[in-house]
C-alpha cells in the first residue's frame, strides 16, 4: 500500500522564478496592446471628426443654395433669435448658428429664445479626439462650446476668408476665384490642453457667439487667425495671449488637423505646413492655388 501511494504523482505549485516570467509576459503584452487601442480609438476619433466638418460643409452648401450667399460671421454678439428666425446678412450671432437647420438642429435654432440657443450642445461642434460635448459658464449662462472655427480673416489688399461680419459684402460662390476645391471654409481651431474644460479667452461664449476679430483680447469662438502657425493641442500656445490662447487653427490630433474645403471635401492639413501657404488656403480670393501635400 505504502508503494503504492509513493508513485503517485503529486502536482506541483509554481516557483517564484516561473511566476515572474509569467507576470512579465502579461506585462509586455498589455505594453503592446494599449499602443495599438489607441490607435485604433485615434483613428475612429478621427474618422468622426472628418464626418462632423463634412456635415458643416454641406451645411454651408445647404444655407448657399437657399439664400443664394454663405452666412455671415456675424457680430460680437449672441444671436437675436424671436420669430421669425433671423437670417442672412443681418444675423448678429455666428455662422455655426446660422447653419443649425441644415445640421438637423431646427428646433434649437427655431426656439426663439437666446438662452436655449446658448445652452445647446450640438454633437457635431466637438472634435472626440478632444473632448465630448459641454457647456461652460460664462455671462449669465451657460454656452454650448464648439472645437471648430471658420476662416473669416481680411486682410490689406481685399484678400479675404470666406466668412465676414455682418456690415460686410457675403461670399458666393462665385465670389471664390481660387477655386471651391482649394479654399478652406472650416477648421479645427487650437485649444491647449490646459483649456478643455473652456474658460480661455478664445473659448468662453460658445458655438453661437458671432464675429469678434481684435486680436487676442476679444472672444473668438468660432472664428480663427490665419496668420498663426496652425498647432497640435500638445504643443504650447502663443507667447504674450492670454491663457496661452493662440486665436489660431490647430486640433488634438497627433499628426495633421482636418478641414473643410468649400466644395465640401474634408482633408488633412500637416502642421509643418507654412503660415504663407495656409493663408494661401483660407484666402477665397488669392489668385493663387498652391500645390502640396496635405
């Protein structure tokens, strides 16, 4: 019996040394692994910020085909919204407001009151890859933000973007000589990570604040500077704004920032892009159309 018993197998527990190997492997492979997730989250953030300008740009075709004119950029205002709502040239408030009908947002932009204007948050505003949609406070209210702003800038010699304030001659699309294809309507704009909870003087009154184009005192929520180098969010802003604030285009994506074209192509612009050639691509009326890769 005793013989018996002491031939049978026993199973052994690990050793110490065999165990570490194991945690090891485990370690390497999670090491491997999280790169590849979040790539794979990046892109689809991506993907999903690419959809959200291409439905401003058939937004902004959608408004054109309508009023026969793109929006106004407006006022240094919110919109004066009461029935019926405001339209075309006059429009006091943005042009993300302007287009609300043509995102499916009617109601928001028919509800004849400024607070629910200033409180929506429209999906499409926000960039994933930066942060999901909120409001923050500020004068009275609370304001639906945006992570996107339009090209409005003008500059000495009539060269101009395609947005304008309200007192100025709206863009057709006639108006847009360098060609619809080659002509940004709409970009990421640069919040530093240190600002995504909002509060900074480029982001503090919201989607629907119209035309404020001082320089870095002012409130430029949905419009951006085209003369500022365009930067990734990790990068810190321009020395001397405030907050660090830079008033310029930019996103939080790792290698290129998004854009709409005016013929509503959506591509991908290098941060190592020139501010010469981006101005290039902003201006509707350059005469120039530069050739490069995006």
């Amino acid at each position: 019996m005793f013989h018996f018993l002491a031939r049978v197998r026993r199973s052994r527990a690990f050793t110490l040394i065999e165990l570490l190997v194991v945690i090891a492997i485990i370690a390497i492979l999670i090491a491997l692994l999280v790169p590849a997730v979040q790539k794979v989250r990046e892109a689809a953030d991506r993907t999903q910020c690419v959809n959200n300008l291409k439905q401003m740009g058939l937004a902004l075709q959608g408004y054109h085909d309508v009023y026969k004119a793109f929006p106004s950029a407006g006022t240094n205002a919110w919109p004066a919204v009461g029935p019926p709502p405001p339209t075309g040239k006059a429009q006091p408030g943005s042009w993300m407001f302007a287009i609300l009908p043509y995102i499916e947002q009617t109601a928001v932009y028919n509800s004849g009151n400024q607070t629910t204007v200033r409180q929506a948050m429209i999906p499409i505003y926000f960039c994933p890859s930066r942060r999901a949609p909120f409001q923050y406070n500020f004068a009275s209210a609370n304001n639906g933000m945006s992570d996107y702003a339009g090209s409005a800038q003008n500059v000495p010699g009539g060269l101009r973007g395609l947005l304008q304030r309200n007192d100025q001659n709206v863009a057709r699309m006639a108006s847009v000589t360098d060609g619809t294809s080659n002509t940004i309507a709409a970009s990421e704009r640069s919040i530093p990570p240190t600002g995504y909870g909002g509060g900074l003087d480029c982001d503090n009154a919201g989607y629907s604040w119209g035309y404020d184009f001082g320089g870095y005192g002012n409130w430029d929520n949905t419009l951006a500077r085209w003369d500022i180098q365009i930067y990734p969010d990790t990068q810190p802003g321009l020395p001397g704004a405030p907050n660090n604030c830079t008033h310029g285009f930019g996103s939080a994506h790792l290698a290129a920032m998004n854009a709409v074209f005016v013929d509503g192509s959506v591509r991908s612009v290098q941060y190592g892009v020139s501010t010469g050639n981006f101005q290039l691509l902003c201006t509707i009326n350059d005469g120039q159309v530069i050739n490069f890769n995006y």
